[in-house]
C-alpha cells in the first residue's frame, strides 16, 4: 500500500486552479500575474545571443559574476544599499526559491515565523517544509493596514523570523515608512531576522515610495532582500530572482539553495545583465505604461459594482464584490465568475491560514492588468454585463 504523502493538506496552489478554469472555458485571464507580452526585445535577444556563444551549461551557484553585479550596482543606485557582489547577492531560480531558501535556513522543527495574510501561498509551505509554524497577523479592507503591536503580540522564544511582503500581494499596498519602522522594531526588539519580499519594487504609483527593509537604522545586518526580474522585465517564465543579505545571512542560504536547484538557467542570467543596462528611462516608462493599464481596469471593476482602492503598487487590484454577491464566499464568486462570465481572478481566502476569521467573510478578489491593453478591454466589455451571482444592488441594477 502506498503510504499518504505528507503534503496530503497542501491543496493545488489556487493560481493553478484558476488558470485551469480559464483554460477549460477560453476565459480572460486576470488571475495568474503573469504578462501575456514579451519583455524588452534586446533582453530576448541577449539570451540567445548567450545561447549561440555557448553560454549553455552551469553556472556558478550562487550566480554569474557579471549579473551579481548588476544587481549589486541597482541597489547602490536606487537606495544607497551597500552589498559586496561575491558575498551577498545570490542569484536563485525565482523569488519563490528564494524565499524557500530563506525559510530552510533559518526556520527549523518547533520554530515560529510570523507573517502578514493575504500571504503569498508559499510562505507557509516553506515553513512546513522546514518543519517550522506560521502565525500570522490577519489586514482587513479597505485600508490592508498593518499593526506592529498584532505583530509583537505574536512573538514567543520560538520566533525567529518576520515575513514581510511590500508593495503588497495581493492588496496592491505599498508599506509606509511608519509601518515599516513599526515592524522593524518588533524585529530588532526581538532579534529575529526579517525576510523581505519586494519582488514589485519598480511597480510603485506616484505619491507612493518604496522603502526598502534593510535601508531602515538597525536593519541591514537582519534583512534577507529578495527580488526578481521576473516582474521588472516581464519575463516571468525565466525564474530569475535573487536575494541581498549580509554575509552570514547568505551563507546559510546559499547552503539550502545549492541542494535545490543548484543554480539558475545560464544563458537567462547573462540576458539579465542586458536588462539591467536599459537605464532609468526603462523603469519610468515600465512604471507610466503599468500607470494606464491600472488605470484602465480599475474604472472598469469600479463602474461593475467592485469596491476597489487604487493600488499602490504591484500589478494587482483587490476588489470587494459584496454590493454584486453578499451571499457568496470568495471561492465560489470566483467559480462563478470564470464559469458563467469567462472572467478569471484569484479569490483571496487561500491567502490566510485555514480557520482565519478575516478570511471567512472577506468577499475579494484579486485582479491582475499585466496584461495588453486588448485583453484588459475584453475583461472590460465582461465587467460591463456581469450575470450569474446572487441578487445585489448594482450600479446597473439587479445582476
């Protein structure tokens, strides 16, 4: 008999589920963050010239030279971070296997980490992989506001490390430096370790600024920065992320992520070089283009009946449908949305541990625009004639 595995309550991940939905229908898919357009053009062309020139086999583990770099020279740039290239920056396969490195290092059997829900849903698998509890401290709409004081509340002998993600997935947040300041001194209070998700760091609205964990006094010495070109160039099919953190801090998890993947894919790397030669005009039309097409949705989930802020950051929109289903959990509104409209999105319950209060009445979901301008007109021309839920007052009436 074969035996149950023990990953036997760790469902399919809800992105999978949803993609699959949209499949099977021919629906829009504004569930998945992922760009249905290419990235810059002289990207693609550098990882095959990489390819031609023989740049095939591994790399080294902890990233080409050239790349680290790179990374090390943006850091520099955009927020006087001061990392040394061969010791504290490592290139991984993705933010996700960076953040399971992370958590694999430093979070053992009988440890506790604390995280803020909605969560990127590998927060807590890493965690249980290495044997570790996730606790979390539950934001609400509209404001997705965070509280130091929820997060010091959680910590006991056991904690050793905080989860931070900003901007935010997939509340559309961008932290303000007071929340910033408040979880850095839980952090420092306690003297645990901070792993910083800021994957959409060059995804940030006007008047929004991104602030940086380990820019904050005290924090650079207990802050793994983890990132990804993934969402800067549009390449999320690549899976080139990395991760900035003193010497010891990396260390350990180099030592997890030689015995994951071993290192990322060579000629990608080297086109990732090329990517971060394009310049500050790229960022400030990368961020302008993202502008319209938030802007774009945005009006159209708001004129179907959504409550929905402005995001601050990132590509995603969370919206309330309460007015259109009040009825209807997240799970099923989402169903019903893809099925009977053919419009996907991600409800946003999977992103808080099971039994949470907060996520039992939550009514939201998540919308992503990376998308053209093309596929966000058709969502648009959806939103407009929406039918299928449970009676609701509508801006257009019954639905």
């Amino acid at each position: 008999m074969i035996p149950q595995h023990r990953w036997q309550n760790y469902p399919t991940s809800i992105f999978s589920v949803m993609s699959a939905e949209a499949n099977a229908v021919g629906a829009v898919n504004l569930a998945q963050g992922f760009p249905d357009f290419n990235g810059p053009e002289e990207v693609i062309q550098a990882a095959g010239d990489a390819m031609k020139k023989g740049l095939n086999q591994y790399a080294p583990a902890i990233g080409i030279k050239t790349l680290r770099e790179a990374i090390q020279h943006r850091y520099q740039q955009s927020y006087a971070l001061k990392y040394d290239s061969e010791l504290e920056v490592t290139v991984l396969s993705g933010a996700t296997e960076a953040i399971w490195c992370a958590v694999q290092a430093f979070c053992g059997p009988g440890d506790e980490a604390i995280g803020i829900a909605p969560f990127y849903d590998s927060y807590p698998a890493a965690c249980y992989a290495g044997g570790a509890t996730l606790k979390t401290v539950a934001l609400r709409p509209p404001l997705w506001k965070i509280d130091a004081d929820a997060i010091e509340r959680l910590v006991t002998p056991k904690t050793k490390m905080i989860l931070v993600n900003t901007p935010h997935n997939p509340t559309g947040r961008v932290l303000t430096r007071a929340e910033m300041e408040g979880i850095a001194g839980v952090a420092r209070k306690h003297d645990l370790i901070v792993m910083s998700d800021e994957v959409y760091e060059e995804i940030v609205f006007e008047p929004s600024v991104h602030i940086p964990m380990a820019s904050l006094p005290g924090m650079h010495e207990r802050t793994i920065t983890i990132s990804s070109t993934s969402k800067t160039f549009s390449f999320t099919g690549w899976k080139v992320g990395y991760a900035c953190a003193p010497a010891a801090l990396t260390e350990g998890m180099r030592r997890v992520h030689q015995f994951t993947v071993f290192c990322s894919a060579t000629p990608l790397q080297h086109a990732m070089v090329r990517a971060f030669e394009l310049g500050e005009d790229y960022y400030k039309q990368f961020r302008a283009d993202y502008r319209q097409r938030r802007d774009k949705l945005l009006a159209a989930i708001r004129a179907a009946g959504f409550d929905a802020p402005a995001p601050e950051g990132t590509y995603f929109i969370s919206g309330g449908y309460d007015r259109l289903a009040p009825n209807v959990n997240d799970m099923k509104f989402s169903l019903d949305l893809v099925r009977k409209n053919k419009l996907a999105t991600i409800p946003l319950s999977p992103f808080y541990l099971p039994g949470d209060p907060v996520a039992k009445d939550l009514r939201q979901v998540r919308f992503a625009f990376c998308k053209t301008h093309e596929t966000l007109d058709k969502a648009g021309e959806i939103l407009e004639n929406l039918s299928g839920f449970t009676t609701g007052n509508s801006p257009r009436g019954t639905l």
